[in-house]
C-alpha cells in the first residue's frame, strides 16, 4: 500500500487501472482514522477493484478560530489500517499541491450550507464541496463513500453531485460507536474523561428520542425538549442546535411521520460534536 502525495501520480495510477478495466472507490478522509473510516474503506474494497483513501486535513473547510492546527494527525496509524483493509492507496497531498495560491474558484451548493451547521461553521461546507469536488476530479471514482454522521454533509455532497453531473455514486455509510454508544469522531481524542462521560449524552438523548417516535410521539417541539433537558443536565455540555428536519431539503418539521432526520451539535466542554438517526440509520 503505497502514499501517493502528487495529483499527477494519483491520475497515473487511475490511468492503468482504468486501462485494465477496474472499478475504483474513494473513502474521502481528513486522516486520524478510527472504525468508523474503517468500515467505509471495507465497503469500498468489498464494492471495488481498486480502493482510494484520500488523507488531507482541509484548510478550506476550517474557519477563522477553528481547529485546523491542532486537528489530530497520526499518518503511520492510518496507512497500517488502510493496509490492513485492503486499501491500495493513501492519497496523502500537501496543501499547496490541492491549492495553488492563485486559485479562484469556490464550489457552494447554495440554500441548504447555509442551515444547521453552517450557520455557526459558515465556510465550512464551501469548504468540503471544493476538495471533494476536486478529490473526485483528481480520483474519478465510481463509487465515494460518506458516513451518516455528517448527514449534513451527506446531503449536500448529494446535491452537488447531482447539480454538476459527477459521473460517481454517493453511498452512505452507519454511524460507527463505540461500546458506550458515543459515536466515533477524530475529534473525540479532545475529551477528557469526564467530558466523554458528558458527551454519552448525545446519544442517549438521540435513542430517547427514537423510542418516543415509535411509541407514537409525532410533536417535534416535544421531542427536541426532551432531547434538550438530557443534554442541559450533564456537565460542560452547551447545544449549539437540536433539530428535526426533512431529509431532502433540512427545512424544520413539526409532524415527526416520514423523511425525517433528528440532528444534534453540542458543544461538551471546548469540543463541537455532531450526531443524529435519520430513516437512513
Ligand atoms: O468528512 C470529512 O472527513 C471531510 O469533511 C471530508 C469529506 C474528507 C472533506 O474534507
């Protein structure tokens, strides 16, 4: 398994490949990979000829006070699990090879960056649309894998595929958890113990949540109250946004019946996390 750090290396290699007929899938990743990138590279190569994991902590993606910096970083750790899966290659560029200084071009899918973590991450997803588009333009993929945990994300990728005629399938993959139920993040290496016990509560407050909509409860205010007092009553915990919307358009719902997405950021001490279950959990 090699790391390739040159866009022309990686259209080399897709060249032959190409050449001899395989299929190829991409796992995008910002590196430090845990199950849950795991278990997207072993849908890849079960799906795949040929498996492409993109390494690259994405500055375009990362606002002014954000953890760009000091976001976890361990590329040993990620080519032995890469390797171990299955994987071919790690796309691994410096940031100066994805962006030359006189690049002008953004790619932002309008209406639906702009709601629920984009209101207090406003760059954020202009941010993710530039690399991923350029990661599919670079890798040219059949496949791209994305996990659920960023259903937001999910979404929008979706849309720009759909708007700028990517020739890839968008899969989505389950959120991965650990045995606590919390689910896997890069960033949950910022918790300290105590905060980790307070982040439990995200999920917790998610499965109450699910079991009130299958007994019946069909009031969204009703249950993102009672999803706000389980997250209120734990330490360090601080809700940016709890939220029921439809899963095409992430417009609030007030009927909880069908197409619907149940999502959450909290801030537990320092550290953002997101969570949800949707339909497609
Ligand atoms: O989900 C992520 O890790 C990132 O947003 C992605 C898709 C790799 C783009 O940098």
């Amino acid at each position: 398994m090699e790391i390739i750090k040159t866009v022309s290396e990686v259209r080399d290699i897709v060249k032959k490949w190409r050449k001899a007929g395989h299929s190829i899938g991409l796992v995008p990743t910002m590196g430090y990979l845990h199950a849950g990138h795991g278990s997207l590279v072993e849908q890849s190569v079960k799906n795949n000829d040929k498996t492409v994991v993109s390494v690259f902590v994405n500055p375009a993606q990362f606002g002014p006070n954000e953890d760009l910096e000091k976001y976890p970083r361990d590329i040993k750790r990620d080519s032995e699990l890469v390797a171990s899966l299955g994987g071919d290659i790690i796309f691994k560029p410096e940031p100066e090879e994805m962006y030359k200084k006189s690049n002008a071009t953004t790619v932002k899918v309008e209406g639906l960056s702009q709601k629920l973590c984009g209101i207090t991450r406003p760059v954020h997803f202009a941010g993710v649309c530039q690399v991923v588009s350029k990661l599919f333009n670079i890798v040219t993929p059949d496949n791209a894998y994305f996990g659920l945990k960023d259903f937001q994300q999910y979404v929008i990728i979706n849309k720009m595929v759909e708007d700028l005629n990517f020739p890839v399938k968008i899969n989505p993959c389950a959120i991965v958890r650990d045995k606590n139920g919390l689910a896997l993040s890069s960033r949950n290496v910022y918790l300290t113990d105590e905060e980790t016990k307070s982040a439990l509560s995200l999920n917790q407050s998610l499965q109450y949540a699910k079991s009130l909509i299958s007994s019946g409860e069909k009031k969204a205010f009703f249950i993102i109250d009672e999803i706000t007092k389980i997250i209120n009553n734990v330490p360090y915990s601080k809700i940016d946004y709890v939220k029921i919307v439809d899963i095409d358009t992430l417009d609030d719902i007030d009927i909880v019946e069908k197409k619907y997405a149940v999502l959450l950021a909290v801030y537990i001490g320092k550290t953002r996390l997101i969570d949800n279950f949707t339909e497609l959990s």
